[in-house]
C-alpha cells in the first residue's frame, strides 16, 4: 500500500471518481452496510453486550429468546447468547483479518516472483498446484489435526489453503503486466528486476489483489466457523459462532435458538464480504460490467 | 482422443507427487511417538525402541519417505492404530454414505443450479433474475452445515417429515437410504447450487450475446432449441469447471454435514481420527481424498476435449 500511496498525482485524480463509480452500486452500499455492522458490533462488543459472554447461569439454561432479558435466549450453561454473538463477531473478524493477511501476503508474494522468474515459476507452481489438489477444510483439518487446535493453527492452516488461489491469480495478472512496454521501459532504463517488480508491476496488479482479499475474507470466516464446529478450530473457552454451532448441535431438537442465531451473523458477514466483493470486483473489471 | 487423455495422465504425475510429499511430512513432524502410542503406557523404553527399530522410524527421513512412498504404490496405507485394523478398510467401510451424500448433494446442485442460472440468463434483468440471483447469494454466503441444522429444526423436529440424523445403508433400500439422506443432501446441493446457478448465468450471457446464436435466431429455431441446444452448450465449459470444484466442496463440506447428521462416512472418520490423533487414518484420508480430487478434475479435463473439440487439439 505504501507504493501506491507514493503516487499522489495518480491517486488523487483517480480516486473520487472510482468511488463514486463504487458506491453507485447498490450491492456494494448493501455490502458496506453489512461489513460496517459488523465491524463495529466486534470493536464495541464489550460496550454493547448486555451481559459476560463467559457467565454462568444455570439456573437460567435453556432459555428460549425473549425470556428473562435474554433477548436471543440462554445456551445450555446459562449464557446469554447474544452476548456470544457479539463476542463472537471479534474473534471471527479477528481470525478471518490474521487469515487474509497470511493468504494474501503469502500469496501476492508468491504470485509476483512466479509471474517474473521463470525458473522459480517451474518449482513453486507445481507446489501451488499440488497444494490445491486437496480439498481445501480437508488439508486444514488435517493440519489442524496434527498441530492441535488454537486459533493460532486456524490461520496458519486456512491460510495456507487460501494461499495458492492468491498466488495463481497474482500470477497471471503478473504474466499480463511484465509485458507491457512501460516494463520494458524500466528496463531500458537499467531498473533492476527487482524494482521493477516492486515498484511497477505490484502497483498494477493490484485491483486483483484487493478483489481476492475480500472473497478470502469471506471464506475465511466460513472456514473458520467449519473448523471450529468440528472441534478443531477456536477452544471452547472463547465465544466464536463456529463452536457456538457445535454446541448448539447437542441441543438442536430442545434449543433451536442455540444455532439459529450465531449461524445469522456467520451468513451477514459472508453475504456483506461477497456482494461488497461481487461490486469491486465489477467496478475494477470493465470488461463485466452490466452483468 | 486416446493422445489427449495420455497426455492429461503425464502432466498429472507433479501434481501427485506434492500431496503425497505433503501428507508424509505432515505426520512426519506429528507430536508423539508412534511407536509408542502403538505399545500403549506400560511399555518400556527397550520395547518402544524395538518397534522404532522394526518399523524404520529410526532411518533418516528420505529413507523413511522412500520406503512409505514404495508402500503407497501397492496401496498400503498402513494400519489404524484406535480401530485395530488397515486404513484402507476403514476407508472402504465408511465410503458408501460418503458417494451415496455426494453424488445426491451433486444431483440436486447441478440440477437447480443449472436450471435457475439458464432462467436467469433468459430473462435477464427481470423478476425472475433478481430473484433466483439474490437467493443464490444468500445462499452462497451461508454454511452448509449451519443450513442442515435449520432444515433439522424445521423439517425433522418441527414437520417431523425426516429423520433427525443417521444413515439407513444402501441394502436396506434404496429409497430408504435416499430418505435418510434427503436434508443433509439438501443441506450442501443447495448452497452448491448457488455457486453453480451464478457461473451458469454469467457464461450463458457470454455466450447469447455472440453471432451464432442471432444467427440461430433469425433462421427462425424456436427459443428453446437456440437456448438449450446452441447457447447451453457453449457456455457448458466454465460450468463443468465449477461442477468439478463443487464435487471437492462436496467431499470436503460432508465432512461438517456427516457430523450434523452423524453419517458413518469418511469425514465422520477423518473428524474421529483427528480428535484420537490416530495418525495414520489422518494421512490415509487425506491422501484418498486428494487422488479422488485429482482423478475428478482429470475427468473433467477429459470431458472438455468431448464438449469441445477446440480444447483437445491445443
């Protein structure tokens, strides 16, 4: 990001114009929406939840929504469950953030050197490849298997399931770009390649960059919530909407309030990320526009 | 034909190479020691030392990996050490629920995919577009195993018009088995079908904007033939990609769904395997899971050099 900000004169004379173009979009506004709800429901969960996601009740377990102050009802110990959802919305965003970063870091990286350097193009593809060969939760849940399950594995494993989508797209917007004649150009100059990556080529392939970023995100949080209502995700001890569901699981014929509600924000959060997605995505690529 | 298959079948042999480097690394660096976890707690130091000794967990790692790679050719996945008997009769054991999910799960997603992308991309813009386009992204954007335990509460605990979990086998029926795994078919097809609904749309208006089909048109062919018979099946090819993606999402998203319904299937078995850290069923699985993926999109491949003839003489 550093790069682009390095190029005010481009930027600024851009920029409104392409948001506007953005936000002329109703799917992007309904997206920005949701994401924005979100968001902020995570970074003032401790304000707005009305009670310790943690506490105890038993006395009160069970409860259906409506009853008692418990607006989303009560779990099977007594927790009020919307206050997990809040806290919920924290560590979902939380992990899915650490798992874009990794992904797209990761895979930008990856994409940029295998798009310029054939010779380490021959190898890293090929490792790309076999590592999409898996189907993605399987690969994750077997890392996650033999690493032990903490949020810590959750990114490191999902991120290195969403990595090779990254680096395979980079890849070919790379493959465009190195040959446009503005590369040539740097050359001629005597820039260095690693210049011209850096400095030129990422620049431009950014647009797909960012595009993936937010369907990573979005997978991201599906991943996460698939991981941990199999167990192998986020502990037990700390409110995400994944093992919310494997709890509410045990209690689906008495509690149907249990699962109903953390799965909600789980399909909110997905369904912010992709339409906000779907309208960037159309919004940088002329080409589909109208579809 | 028979050259473009053979050559699909070389370029596949890198991408083969890397899950299995993959898999025996990963239960390479496992915690625990194998040996150890198969004599049980009262074994002495000299017995674990033995059986390290006896199964070449002592050799260096290329050794190790050689020799496990030379088993894997004869399809010895090894033996389970929790279920006392040989990973690939587990795996076999628990593959019926596991097809008979998928490929209903398939049915259903291909079918209502494919059938409210094609109406979409006739009425473009229109009531039915909007429609079938909102619910395919609401329905992209939930998971498949929260959906499943809706349909438990609605149609198992409310309607009581299904079973609430479980597996009825294929030699007790058909039909039977068909039922019992109705909602967790539903469950993942549907969400499947969102995906399938949306590439089908957008490649199905690639392909009715092009010349032909005017051409189709104005020699008079019905709308049906010139949808169904011209534009169809040019915009088949980014379909069947997403349908051999779907098929891997299925493999792996009945994993979740095998737990919701507590179907004896193979991702019953991997989540199982995982939480007794029985290593050997892992790298099994995961590796049955992965060649399974790679022939799919093979045949995949190989179906594009039918549909299109374009492809197979590149």
């Amino acid at each position: 990001m550093s790069i682009a900000a390095e190029q005010p004169a481009v930027s600024t004379s851009r920029e409104p114009s392409f948001l506007v173009l953005l936000f002329s979009r109703g799917s992007v506004i309904a997206g920005s929406f949701l994401i924005a709800l979100m968001v902020l429901t995570a970074v003032l969960a401790h304000w707005i939840a009305p009670f310790d996601p943690n506490a105890l009740n038993i006395a009160n377990r069970l409860q259906p929504p409506g009853s008692a102050a418990h607006l989303l009802g009560t779990d099977e110990f007594g927790r009020d469950v919307l206050s997990r959802v809040i806290h919920g919305a924290r560590t979902s965003l939380a992990i899915g953030i650490a798992i874009v970063a990794f992904a797209v870091g990761i895979g930008t990286l990856i994409g940029l050197v295998t798009g310029f350097y054939n010779r380490v193009d021959m190898v890293l593809s090929r490792i790309m490849d076999g590592l999409m060969s898996f189907p993605g939760l399987v690969l994750a849940i077997a890392m996650t298997g033999v690493m032990g399950a903490s949020s810590t594995t959750v990114v490191l494993a999902l991120g290195i399931v969403y990595m090779p989508r990254v680096a395979r797209i980079i890849r070919s917007a790379v493959l465009v770009v190195r040959e446009l004649s503005y590369v040539e150009a740097c050359f001629a100059l005597g820039a260095t390649r690693f210049y011209v990556l850096f400095r030129h080529v990422l620049p431009n392939v950014m647009s797909p960059i960012i595009i993936q970023a937010t369907f990573i995100f979005s997978y991201a949080v599906l991943g996460e919530a698939a991981l941990s209502f199999l167990g192998v995700g986020v502990p037990p001890t700390q409110p995400s909407w994944g093992n919310m569901l494997a709890e509410a699981r045990t209690f689906i014929v008495l509690a149907w309030w249990m699962a109903l509600f953390p799965g909600l924000a789980i399909m909110i959060t997905v369904l912010g990320l992709n339409l906000f997605g779907d309208g960037l995505r159309d919004a940088l690529d002329p080409k589909l526009k109208g579809r | 034909m028979i050259f473009f298959i053979m050559r699909r079948l070389i370029t596949l042999l890198p991408t083969l190479i890397v899950p299995l480097f993959l898999v025996f690394t990963l239960l390479h660096l496992s915690p625990g020691d194998p040996a150890a976890v198969m004599l049980g707690a009262d074994a002495t130091a000299q017995q674990v030392q033995a059986l390290r000794e006896q199964l070449g967990l002592n050799d260096p790692f290329l050794v190790q990996l050689f020799t496990w790679l030379g088993r894997m050719a004869t399809l010895d996945l090894g033996d389970s050490i929790f279920l006392r008997m040989p990973v690939m009769d587990a795996i076999l054991q628990r593959l019926e629920p596991t097809i008979m999910l998928t490929l209903y799960a398939l049915t259903i997603a291909v079918v209502v995919g494919m059938v409210s992308g094609i109406v979409a991309a006739v009425n473009r813009n229109g009531v039915l577009d909007q429609v079938s386009m909102t619910v395919a992204m609401v329905g992209v954007s939930m998971p498949e195993f929260w959906f499943g335990l809706m349909l438990i509460v609605v149609f198992a605990v409310e309607f009581r018009l299904f079973p609430v979990a479980g597996y009825t086998p294929l030699d007790q029926g058909f039909w039977a088995c068909i039922w019992s795994l109705t909602l967790p078919a539903v469950s993942v097809g549907l969400v499947q079908a969102g995906f399938i609904a949306r590439i089908t749309r957008s490649s199905m208006l690639d392909v009715i904007g092009e010349d032909f089909i005017r051409t189709a048109r104005a020699k008079g062919l019905p709308s049906r033939v010139v949808i169904l018979r011209h534009a169809l099946k040019n915009a088949l090819i980014p379909v069947l990609t997403v349908i051999g993606i779907t098929f891997a999402v299925l493999m792996g998203g009945a994993i979740a769904i095998e737990t919701v319904f507590n179907i004896p299937g193979i991702g019953r078995l991997l989540v199982n395997a995982v939480a007794r850290r029985d290593y050997p069923v892992i790298q099994g699985v995961v590796l049955f899971m992965a060649l399974t993926f790679i022939f799919i999109n093979l045949f995949v491949d190989i179906l594009y050099g039918f549909i299109d003839p374009r492809v197979k003489n590149q």
